[in-house]
C-alpha cells in the first residue's frame, strides 16, 4: 500500500483484503475469537480489544418492495431524478422513459439497449458508460466520474488485488477518510457492517449519507461493546434494529440502546385473528377491516419490541392465508401467489404498506371465498354428501371418503359441512349410527356387539361408551326402557 497514503487509509481495509476477512470470520458461530488476536494486531485491529460501536449499513433498495409508487429502478438514477419504469440510468436531468438504456446530457436514447458517451459503446449492457467507463453486462449506472450509484448492481473501481469496491464502500472512504479506527465488510446479503472505536464517528457517517438523496440508506447501531467476544452479540443488535425501519421510516439512523424501552410483553391478538379468520367470505367485509384495524393497531405496535408484529404476520400466515390455501388448495394460489410479499414484514419498507398489502390480500381472499362458497352450494354438494352419509354411515367411511365422492377439497368440505348441516361431519356421522343402533335395541332380539356392527362402530366397547355418553344410559338399560322389561341381553 502507498504510504503517502493518511493514516486512516492505511488502516482502513477493503472487502477481499485481511480485515474484511478478519470481520467476517469472527462474526463465524464456530470462530474463537481469541486465536485471531494477532492477526487482528497485524491488521491494525487491535482497538477491537477495546470498546467499539457496531452499525449496519442498509440500501433502502435493498428491500423487496411490494406496492410503491415512488420506487426508484434497480438499475440507479443519476442527479437525483426518478427512473419510472425504465431498467437503465439517466443522468444531468435527460428523462429515460421506458427505454432499457442510458440518457447523458440531455441525449435520449428511446428503446436502445445501449448508449453513447465520450465516444464509448456499451454495447448490449442494460446499463451506462459515460467519461470512457464501460459497465459490460451489468445493471447498473455510472456517472461522470465513473462512481456507480446506490447499491443496485454493477461494475465498480478495482482494487489493487483485482476484486471490486461497490459504490457504498467509496463513498464511505470519501467520508472517512479524515476518520482513524473502523473498519468495514460487505456481507453475501449486501449489507455492510461497519465497526468504529467512537460511536460519534458512525452518528456523523449517517448524517453525511442522510443528505445523499441517492444513496439512500439506513444505518443501525448496536449499543457499545467490550472486545472481540462480543463482536456476534453487536452484529445481532445491529440486525435487529435494521427490522425498526418499517416503523421509521422517515429515519436514516436507529440505535439499539433507543429501543430499549419498548415492551416485550405485549399479548398478540390472537382471538381477533381467529375471528377474522372466520369472516372470510361471509360477505362483513366493513366487519373483517376493523378487526384488521384492531390487530395492526400502529399505537400499540409501536410501543412494543418488533417481536410483536412479526408474530402477528406469523400469525395472520397461518391463521388466515394459509388456511385458505388448506380448505380451497390450487384455486387459492393465484391469488396468494399475488401477494406473497404479505407474507413478511421485512418485504416492506413502511409499515403502511405491509398494512395496504395484508388488507388488499383480504378483500381477494374474501370475494374468493365468497364465490367458492356460492359456487358449491348452487351445485348441492353438500345435500349430496349428507344422501351418501345416510346410505353407508354403516360402512367403513369418513371425512376423506365423503369429500372425494363429490370432488370438494377436505378442510373446506369440514368447514362447508357444518354450516349445511348444523354440526361437524363426525357428529352427524355418529348420530346416524347411534339412531340406527337404537332402532335395533328397541325393535330387534340381536346381542348388544351384533347392533354396534351393524351401526357401523368399530367395536362394542367404542359402542357403550359412545351411547352412555350421549344417551345417559347403557345400551342394555336402554332396551329395558324400551321393551318394558328388565331382561339384559
């Protein structure tokens, strides 16, 4: 390395070089951190042994969004103007509009896969040379001084061991530069974790990067901490705090030791997403709302640790969506396909919009159900099932076997059953048997085990027991009752 390079530079290492290689190894599980305490010296990573601050740094455009209007391309946009629907780059103002290339200097290139600047050709890359820099196949922008924009993919400037630096990480050279002690690693997720000797230093980064419109990126901080062995610990505060951002949006920078007041007792609302659960498709669509409203109430959310909102996501998964899929199977899909980004609250930026989305999922869920429901009842399905019943309830049959004779999906057909009948499939099923048991036991001389298999139980002890606990009497007493004697058979 040049040594009329600043002292901060020299101990700042790049990702493919021995500190990004020495952070990443100790944020290992199985990593000891003490047998690296040499290496760390070497590296001039000593200060870990002291106290340091852990932040994570996060690109807004790294998460998945679901329904923004206002997202910004993949791609980059250069000069702080919005890309819209085009996958390239557009810089000094030119608008791109749906073209896949580049715009420089006011130039259009309309539907070109490629640009012109400088005298440079990109070629067939869906991306931007501008001032001689060639982007090759990436997806990304350059602009004038060959700087890749945001976190979105593509080339940037080697270093000297051949790898590449991200624009994030030159931007964060240019900012701390004048800074000593902190180091950076980019991570396999794009995130990149930043460790510094003084928390102010990571406090006056966010506020550099806070007014960089294009960068536009979160940054979390860990509370302070005492040496390598509790590099993991910083790392998973860091992460957690990263999840805050849905309910902050309007901040660059969070810290762990802000957050410490929240509540971690907080009861989800399970009895409310049960009932919700339970409205799908009864046609109370204002009703299923304000119980939506009640379980992702923002005012308690956000005085409860984030914990409780990923349960209720959890939750309205298994309770809601996922139930649907179990009762109504393939013809669900589309629908949950359609939303999928619901089923996950770190899919969403704000939480406005993991709210808009769970509720428009609902709606689609609802008239679905509705239809479905409708649909089968028109058919008389169930009056079907209920014929079949009445004719084999002797046999060995079930609930799979009923709702494969008149092809409905099986949790449905539960469901579908009671409300056509009154009562559950087994309650109806066992009513049948025990009326047919009782005939016999009235009109009949055959031995007690001879009735309970020609009602269609199992055995007679399953039998005698069932018929005390619904008629309060043996089968025996009972046929004393009725034939008016006291003879027991």
């Amino acid at each position: 390395m040049d040594e009329k390079e600043p002292a901060a530079a020299r101990t700042t290492l790049w990702p493919g070089e021995t500190s990004s290689q020495l952070v990443q190894e100790l944020l290992r599980e199985d990593t000891d951190p003490r047998r690296l305490q040499n290496q760390l010296e070497q590296a001039n990573l000593g200060w870990l042994s002291g106290e340091y601050t852990l932040g994570i740094i996060r690109g807004m455009g790294s998460v998945n969004r679901a329904s923004h209007s206002s997202t910004i391309s993949a791609a980059g946009a250069a000069a702080g103007v919005r890309l819209g629907s085009s996958q390239g780059a557009f810089t000094a103002g030119a608008e791109l509009d749906r073209s896949q290339g580049a715009v420089t200097a006011g130039m259009k290139l309309g539907r070109s896969q490629g640009v012109v600047s400088a005298g440079v050709e990109l070629g067939r890359s869906q991306g931007e040379v501008t001032a001689g820099v060639e982007l090759g196949r990436c997806q990304g922008a350059v602009n004038d001084v060959g700087e890749k924009l945001g976190l979105s993919q593509g080339a940037g400037r080697p270093n000297e061991e051949g790898g590449e630096f991200s624009a994030m990480q030159r931007r964060l050279k240019q900012l701390l530069e004048s800074e000593s002690d902190w180091v950076l690693h980019e991570g396999r997720d794009g995130n990149i974790v930043l460790l510094a000797r003084e928390e102010v230093q990571l406090r006056r980064l966010a506020e550099h990067l806070e007014g960089h419109t294009l960068l536009g990126c979160r940054l979390s901080l860990s509370s302070r901490s005492q040496g390598i062995g509790q590099l993991r610990r910083a790392y998973s505060q860091a992460r957690q705090v990263q999840k805050y951002f849905l309910l902050h949006p309007g901040s660059s920078l969070l810290a762990y030791d802000s957050l410490r007041s929240l509540s971690s007792g907080c009861q989800l609302p399970i009895e409310a997403i049960r009932r919700l659960s339970n409205l799908l498709g009864t046609g109370r669509l204002a009703e299923m709302k304000r119980q939506l409203q009640y379980i992702l109430d923002i005012r308690l959310i956000s005085r409860c640790e984030i914990g409780y909102l990923e349960g209720i996501s959890r939750r309205l998964n298994e309770e809601v969506f996922d139930s649907v899929f179990r009762s109504y199977g393939e013809e669900s899909i589309d629908i949950l396909k359609l939303y999928k980004s619901a089923g996950h609250i770190e899919n969403f930026e704000r939480f406005e919009d993991y709210y808009g989305h769970v509720e428009q999922l609902l709606e689609r869920l609802d008239a679905f159900v509705s239809t479905v429901r409708g649909t089968h009842t028109e058919r008389k399905d169930l009056q079907k099932a209920v014929d079949y019943l009445q004719k084999h309830y002797a046999e060995d049959v079930n609930m799979a076997v009923v709702s494969n004779h008149i092809s409905l999906n099986y949790t449905y057909f539960s469901q579908a059953f009671k409300e056509h009948t009154g009562e559950s499939f087994s309650s109806y099923l066992r009513k049948l048997r025990l009326n047919r048991a009782k005939e016999l036991l009235a009109e009949s001389e055959l031995k007690v085990y001879e009735i309970s298999s020609q009602a269609g139980f199992d055995n007679v002890k399953h039998f005698t027991r069932v018929f005390k606990e619904t008629e309060g009497v043996t089968p025996l007493e009972y046929r004393s009752l009725k034939q008016g004697s006291g003879a027991g058979r």
